[in-house]
C-alpha cells in the first residue's frame, strides 16, 4: 500500500526565509514557479511586439526603439540580426518558460499532492532544488540580453551550423552558449520535477485514491512528466554535443570542407540532421508536454463548472495515454523537407495522423462533457471553453502538414505559425490562465476580479482570432516565416496592409494581458477572502483550507470514496458530491 | 448569475464564430489570397491541399457552431440541474471513440490516398533520364548557380580549392568539370526548360539553406556537407522567385534568386554562350 510521511508538523517553525524563499513546500514552490512563469510571459509578450512593429513598419524609423533597445535599433530602425535573436528569444521563452516551467511546474506542484491526499511530494528538497535550478536557468538566459553580441539568435530550434559557428550570425556567439547552458540547466530541473511527479503520483496516494479516482489533471501531469523524463535526456545530450562543438572543436553537427564568409571552418565529420533528430526528438514530445497539462486542467474545469462529469472519464484518460506514447515516434514530420530519408518521411505521415485519433476522441469528449450541462461561466470556465475554440482549428490544420506533399509547400511558412499557436501556444496559455483563475483562491486564499477576468477573456478570445488567422492564408500564398521583412518578395509584399492590422491586433491583445497581471496581483493581496470550496468542487484540494496549511490536511489524511466527477448525481441533495462523502449518505 | 448575463457568453461565442467565419471568407475572397500560382507538374499537392481545405473548414465550421451552440443553450440557471451522463457503460464508451475514428479516416484518405504517398514516391525516386540538371548552392546570403555543360556532367568540387575567384571550388582538372558553366553568388539568374523536367541538386557551402519556389511548390533543404535532390516539371513560361525558406542568419529574408522559364531551344541557345570554367579557373 502507499507509504505516507507522518510528520504532523505542529512545532515546525518556518523563518520567512524557509517559508517564501529556500521553501520545501509544494505549494510555496508551485506559486514560485507561477510568479515566475507571469515575469517570463510579460517578458516573451514584449519581445513579440518589437517583431510585429518591425513587421508592420519594416524602414521606418520609430525613435522610441532606440530609446529601449539602444544599439540593436540604431536610428530606431530594428537590425535583421536583432530581429532573428527576437524570434529565437520569444520561442524558447515562450514553450519552454512560461508553458513548460510556468505550467507544469505551477500545476503538478500545486495540484499532484492536494489532489492525491498527500502532505507533500516524495522529495521535497528535490523539489526546491527543481525550482532553484530553473531559477538559476533564467538568470542566465535573462543575462544572455545583455551580452555584447546580444542573445541567441539561430531559431528556437537552434539549427546547427548557424548555431554552431560562432561568426555566423551575433546571435551564435556568446548568446548562443549561454542559451544552451540555460537550457541544459532547465532540463535538470524538469527532470528533478517531472521524478517527483511521477513518484509521488505512484506512491503517496491516500487511502481510497486509486489510479481509477485520480482527477484527469493528475493523470495530464502524471503522463507530461513521463513524456518530459523520456524526451528531455536526449535535448540534454543534444546541447552538450553542441557547446562541445562550440567550445572544443569536436565535431558532431558539423561537416568538413565548409566555408563560411570566404573562411574554411575547421570541422569535419559531422552531420547538421543528426541534432534536428535529436532536437525534435525532444521537440515534438514538448508540444504535448505543453499542451497535455492545459488539456487536463481545461477537462477538470469543464466538469465542475458544467456540473456533469467528465464523459467518458476512462476513455478520456486513455486517450490521454495514447497521446503521450505516439508523441515519441512523429518527431520526424518537422524534418520532411530536410533531407531525411524520403522512406522515413513516409511513416512518420502515418504516426503523425495516427495521433489525431486520441486527441480528436478528447476533444470530442469535452464537448460531450458541457452538452446539457448547466453550464457557469467563471472567467476560468470560459478560457476553457476558449481553449477548445482555439485548439480545434490548430488541430484541423496539424492535418495539412502530416501530410509530406502538401508540407513541401507549406513547411516554414506563416501557415505553421498560424498552426502552432492555435494547437499549442495560445491554447495552452488559455489552459494556464484558465488555471490560474480557478485555482487562484485555493493558492492565495483570496478571489480573483470576475469582471476583469471576463474582460480579459473576450479581449484574448478575439485577439488571438485576429492575429492568428489571417496568418493561414498569409501562409497558403506561400509567406515564408522568421523574415525580418516582407518587401523583397513579390509574393509577400502583398501583405503589408495585413501585416499592420496583425500588428495593431497584437499590441492591443498585449495589452489586454496587462488587465491579467494587474488582476493577479491585485487580488493576492486585496482579493476579497475565499471561502475552502468557492465553485463547489468535489476534487480533495477543495476539501482543506483555503489556502492549505503547511502539511495541507488537519492531523488526519482525506479517505477518498469516490470518482473525481460526482456532479448532479440523480437523487444527491446538492449537484455535487466530493470524493471525502463516504458511499453510504449517498443511498440513505 | 442571473439567466441573463450566461446568455451573454453565448450569444458573444455564436456572434463571434458566425461573423468570423463570413469576414474571412469575404476578406480572402476580395483579395484573392491563395496558393500563388501553379507552375510546375505537380498538382497533386494543390488536390490533396484543397481536398483536406474543404473537409478541415467543415469540420471546423462544425465544431466551432456546435460549442458555441452549447455555450448558448446550457448556460447554467439555480433552478435547473445538469443531465447526468458519466460515459462510462459501452454504448457511451463506443459513442466517445467513434468520432474521433471517423475523423481520421476522413483524414487519413485525403492525405494518404489522393495521391499523396505515390506524389512522394515520385519526388524521391528515380530522375527521368533526359532531365534538365541544375546544381544549386546556397551561402550567406545568395545562391551560386551551376549547369553542367555540354556533356551533361558536374565536374569535382573540392571545398580546399574555393576562393575569391573559384567560389565553387572547381577542379579544373577534372574532364567533366571543364565544360560546366557557374554563376557565382548574386550574380545569375536560374534559367529552366517549359515541360522538361529539371533535377535541382541542392548544396550549401556554410549552413543550412532552403531553395524554395512556392510557384512550382517545390522546397528542399540545403544541407551542409551533403547534397540533396528534387525534380519536377515546369509548366509555365514566366519570371518567378526562388526564396530560402530555412533560417541561415541575418540576411536570409533577403537571400532572393530570380527564376525564368523558358522553352528548351532558348535555354540552349542562352547557355551556349555562357563562358564555360574552363576559360574562367586555372
């Protein structure tokens, strides 16, 4: 049976330092990650609106970018190479930052023990150590901007040779190291994690909880750190072959006989595919780290918020499953173009659309989840709901670029940005805010604003419409992407017009975001009080205080009788019934 | 929350994807936004492009109307109670799966069997015998051009000899080499034969590079310390535009080749006066 630790600490005294700072408690660590994660978010939001001025304006000087960015924007025009280290810097921020670190780290910490009936996670002081590591990851990658050279700029991808020499573009020189020592730290650190999750998961189970009653969001968090300890390794291996590269002249991703600027380069014997294939061998598993946790966490507000149980919890959970484990074999599909073996291409197509069949069962299955509800909107209800108006059209578009003909003509166009910020950037992030608004009382003991939230809602909904969509035609004319400007190309010039109105629709969705972060703070300390059960949940955590005491439950664990759904069940007093009700009050 | 206010969320949903879907339509068909124009022999990816269009905009209509539709008709009011239907006995189970399959079939047939896996076959497999050869080389930030002359041969590069004046690195030495004719860098323009097919064999002299001409759908890395292949038939006489498609530094939004087709006799008749290596390197 499960083995809990007993330590009922009464007497355990927290400095403000063990408390809020060097803290051992899941909770502490989960709004550490959290306020972390929102610095990243502002930061890659940032970053993104000086790629849309440039876009919409390209040569026009705008003084004020030379106010902020000094010499990257010399006569307030961007450089191109200050453009590439944009695109490099907002990606990686963005996936790896704010929808790896931000969302899992904030969720599996806060969640995996209050919704398990555990005190705390199998290691706590792994667990601080996770945080710290990826704290010591973002301060390098933060330092990174202010280099001579500027950070990395060689794509989030990183592709090498441009990654791996050091005078091809700034962007590869000190940046580029510093962006792979951050990276290498951040993998740890979601290797610290994603063993904690997985352990506690299995083991610190209260009495009654088993894998069957698990809420959907732990089994989201439980199958992303599988995915995250199989697929981070190989990135790890990946980034120190290319500082090797970098720093000590081996050769593993470079090919003799190059010459770059008129120079030979003094490598040989490597292959360039070899790190697309390790790269995204990670790469491709991440998408689904990212998005895996916002669909759990949108599934587990879809129920308590339509008051029905998730439909078909178990066929939902096994998608879920089977989403992680096909995730491993359709890395391949980012590389038809690059000159992989055309046969391998091949079967990478029938993998990848064989991966729309569990995620179209649950996306299917959520819809079944709010048809006759009785359906409350929370801010946290309608970014979930957002979540699926968003995901649906990045899913229906996966379909054209699976599909190894069609991607020759549509790989690296504005079609796959268009396609990945519907399937996983901006869903997830409305998977993120919508958690955030859910559990925001249960974490700080205090409500979010309701009307602002709404607000906020509407204005990303349709923000995220305007910017988007206009890209998949952007991207069907034939648009290439990480173009530092649009007006050498007949073929692209077209768009000038379309690219201010995406501008425009950025800046103000941006800003939009501001009413979050202002929301967010604002309630943790001004917030009305929230109450231990505010939206009539059944799942544990709803059970304790808000928020949990150190320890999270009284001297005695929760005993669980229960799904984690018992919404309106027919003849139950109240439209929910959480899992602590023993099975007898049911049918007195 | 009073019945009203829920209301609102769904009508907003249902206003939204209604008036979206009909301003997209407008704006795209007013400005004509598509495919740019299809000049090469393979048609196949514009069929199983508009084939997968077609089936994903209904699938997206569908879906989108019918969230929006239940947002509308469930919002919640105290005095009603939601309908219980935890999914769990086999026609419930049944009824989760079968959607999700009946998509990827839809999908899987459009994708796999239109043509798509045998057009794949047909771009990677063996090159018809009499094709047009065009050997292409990317750099920071410009394509070096070479045809291999009259004898239909690349003459040996070799990376050591590449200099100011031998951008390629071209060994003189070799017989086949000595007919080829090479435009370095910037400084040519790719000529290709109306209804012939044209083999590009694809290389980059420092990092990954991609030549990719949206008008013949057509878009293969440049890789580094290897040379990659591609075939088709141009269809259509006209000036186009080759762009790299693969992030290679600072320049590569601007890292342009103009492309011109032409019947084969004027091709001919063009590069019979090109000046061959021989003439150029010693």
């Amino acid at each position: 049976m499960t083995i809990h630790h007993e330590q009922v600490e009464v007497a355990h005294k927290e400095s403000f330092i063990t408390k809020y700072i060097f803290s051992t408690d899941h909770k502490t660590i989960a709004r550490q990650y959290l306020i972390t994660g929102v610095i990243w978010g502002v930061i890659g939001m940032i970053l993104s609106w000086f790629m849309r001025l440039q876009l919409a304006y390209p040569n026009q000087p705008m003084p004020f970018l030379e106010k902020i960015l000094g010499k990257w924007a010399e006569g307030g025009i961007l450089k191109p190479e200050f453009y590439v280290a944009l695109i490099t810097m907002h990606g990686t921020i963005m996936v790896f930052f704010l929808l790896t670190a931000g969302l899992s780290g904030t969720f599996s910490n806060y969640l995996i023990p209050l919704q398990i009936g555990a005190r705390d996670m199998a290691f706590p002081v792994l667990n601080m150590l996770s945080y710290w590591v990826f704290f010591a990851a973002s301060v390098v990658m933060l330092i990174s901007f202010f280099v001579q050279t500027g950070p990395a700029g060689a794509g989030w991808t990183m592709y090498p040779p441009l990654s791996a020499l050091k005078n091809a573009i700034p962007g590869a020189d000190v940046g580029a190291t510093l962006w792979l020592v951050s990276m290498a730290l951040f993998i740890v650190s979601s290797l610290l994690g994603a063993l904690n999750y997985i352990t506690t998961t299995l083991n610190f189970r209260t009495k009654g909880m088993s894998m069957g009653r698990l809420p959907i969001t732990v089994w989201g968090m439980f199958v992303t750190a599988i995915l995250g300890l199989l697929s981070f390794p190989v990135l790890l291996a990946g980034a120190v072959m290319l500082i090797f590269d970098r720093e000590f002249g081996t050769s593993f991703f470079v090919p003799s006989g190059l010459v770059l600027g008129g120079q030979p380069v003094p490598h040989e014997g490597g292959n360039p595919i070899l790190w697309q294939h390790l790269f995204w061998f990670l790469g491709h598993p991440e998408v689904y780290i990212v998005a895996i946790p916002a669909f759990s966490l949108v599934g587990e507000i879809l129920a308590t918020n339509a008051r029905k149980p998730l439909f078909a919890y178990k066929v939902s959970v096994g998608a879920i499953i089977g989403i992680g484990a096909l995730s491993m074999i359709v890395w391949g599909h980012h590389m038809y173009v690059s000159g992989m073996n055309p046969i391998l291409g091949e079967i990478f197509v029938i993998t990848t659309l064989a991966i729309s069949f569990p995620t179209a069962i649950l996306v299917f299955n959520y819809i079944v989840t709010i048809w006759r509800g009785n359906l409350r909107f929370t801010p946290a209800m309608l970014f979930a709901l957002g979540f699926l108006g968003l995901f649906i059209p990045g899913a229906l578009t996966g379909a054209f670029l699976a599909t190894a003909p069609v991607d020759i003509q549509l790989h690296d166009t504005y079609f796959v940005v268009a396609h990945f910020h519907f399937t996983m950037a901006t869903s997830a992030a409305f998977g993120m805010f919508a958690g955030v608004y859910h559990w925001f009382p249960k974490m700080f003991g205090r409500m979010m604003n309701d009307k602002l939230g709404k607000i906020h809602f509407w204005g990303s909904f349709i923000g995220v419409y305007l910017i988007f969509f206009p890209m998949f035609f952007k991207g069907i004319a034939g648009v290439p992407r990480r173009y530092y400007s649009f007006t050498e190309y007949d073929f692209t010039s077209q768009f000038v017009g379309l690219n201010k109105f995406i501008t425009i629709a950025a800046l103000i969705t941006g800003a939009v975001q501001l009413l979050f972060v202002f929301n967010f703070f604002w309630s943790m300390f001004k917030g009305p009080k929230a109450d231990k059960n505010p939206w009539k949940s059944t799942t544990l955590e709803w059970q304790t205080d808000s928020p949990p005491p150190h320890g999270n439950w009284g001297p005695e664990l929760p005993v669980v009788y229960r799904g984690p759904y018992e919404y309106s069940v027919p003849g139950a007093e109240d439209d929910y019934i959480p899992q602590t009700v023993p099975v007898k009050i049911e049918t007195k | 929350m009073s019945e009203k206010q829920s209301k609102f969320h769904g009508l907003l949903f249902l206003f939204f994807f209604i008036a979206g879907i009909i301003a997209s339509v407008w704006v795209v068909v007013r400005n004509g936004w598509w495919m740019p124009e299809l000049a090469s022999d393979r048609e196949t990816i514009d069929r199983i492009f508009i084939t997968i269009f077609i089936i994903a905009g209904i699938l997206f209509i569908l879906s989108e109307l019918t969230l929006s539709y239940f947002v509308l008709r469930y919002s919640g009011s105290p005095s009603r109670k939601a309908f219980y239907l935890p999914g769990s006995t086999k026609k419930e189970i049944l009824w989760s799966i079968l959607p999700g399959t009946l998509v990827v079939i839809i999908l899987e047939i459009s994708a796999e069997f239109l043509g798509g896996a045998s057009m794949w076959g047909r771009i990677h497999g063996e090159v018809p015998k009499d094709a047009f050869l065009v050997e292409i080389t990317g750099e920071q930030f410009a394509w070096s051009i070479r045809y291999p002359g009259s004898d239909g041969k690349f003459g040996r590069t070799d990376p050591k000899l590449i200099s100011y004046e031998n951008p390629l690195g071209i060994d003189i030495t070799d017989e086949n080499a000595k007919d080829d004719i090479v435009f370095p860098a910037g400084q040519g323009i790719l000529y290709l034969p109306l209804n012939h097919p044209v083999v590009f064999l694809i290389r980059s002299k420092d990092v990954i590079h991609s030549p990719y001409l949206p008008n013949f759908r057509v878009k293969q890395d440049a890789v580094p310390g290897m040379t990659t292949r591609t075939w088709f038939i141009p269809k259509k006489e006209g000036e186009f535009e080759l762009a790299c498609a693969e992030l290679c530094g600072l320049g590569h939004y601007r890292m342009k080749l103009p492309v011109v087709v032409k019947p084969m006799e004027e091709v001919q008749e063009w590069l019979s006066e090109q000046t061959p290596a021989v003439d150029l390197y010693y």
